[in-house]
C-alpha cells in the first residue's frame, strides 16, 4: 500500500473535480459558440430578420474562448496535481501555502 494514502486520494480527488470544471466550462463554450446555429434556425422558422454577423461572430470568439479557457485550466490542474504529488511524497513538510489561482494548501 502507498504511503500518505489519504493525501494521495484527497489529491485526485481534488484534480478530478477541477477537470469535471474545465469540462463543463469547454461544454458551456461550445453552447454559446453553436447558438448562433439555433438562432439561424429559428429566425428561418419564425420569418424573422436574419441574425446580424456581428453578434454571430461575438458568439464565436466568446465560445472559442471559454473552450480555451477550459484547456487551460486542466493544464494548470495537471501541473498543480504533479506538484502536490511530489510535496506528499517527500519527506520534508512543506510550509502550507495558498496558490493563487486554486486557493489551496498542501498536507503536511
């Protein structure tokens, strides 16, 4: 059985949560990229003006970036779970202190 079990678990626990995170982020980035599809279609169904370019386009760069955004924070996810990894296994104690971007601090 591996050492410090507990913080191990708790430490993939804590990566999987941000990765469910960064997948819900992506898919609500890809909601706002496509409903411009959904506004084409209704428009057509409804015989109203068609929808402008620009807000098409609006809608495109905002879903572009969200789905970006969630790439990004799986990124810093994996580097943050590789580091804590690293900190449970060593034999030293680490100070606790509170990362900027995820606000939490390591088990010692």
């Amino acid at each position: 059985m591996k050492e410090r079990f507990g913080d191990h678990a708790a430490n993939e626990r804590t990566f999987l949560a941000w990765v469910r995170t960064a997948i819900a982020v992506m898919a609500f980035g890809f909601l706002v990229e496509r409903f411009d599809l959904f506004l084409q279609i209704a428009s057509q169904t409804l015989g109203h003006h068609p929808v402008s370019a620009h807000g098409q386009l609006a809608g495109n760069i905002a879903g572009l970036i969200l789905i970006g955004l969630g790439a990004v924070i799986i990124v810093l996810a994996l580097l943050r779970f590789r580091r804590m990894s690293i900190e449970i296994d060593a034999r030293t104690s680490f100070p606790a202190r509170a990362s900027g971007w995820m606000l939490c601090s390591p088990r010692s």
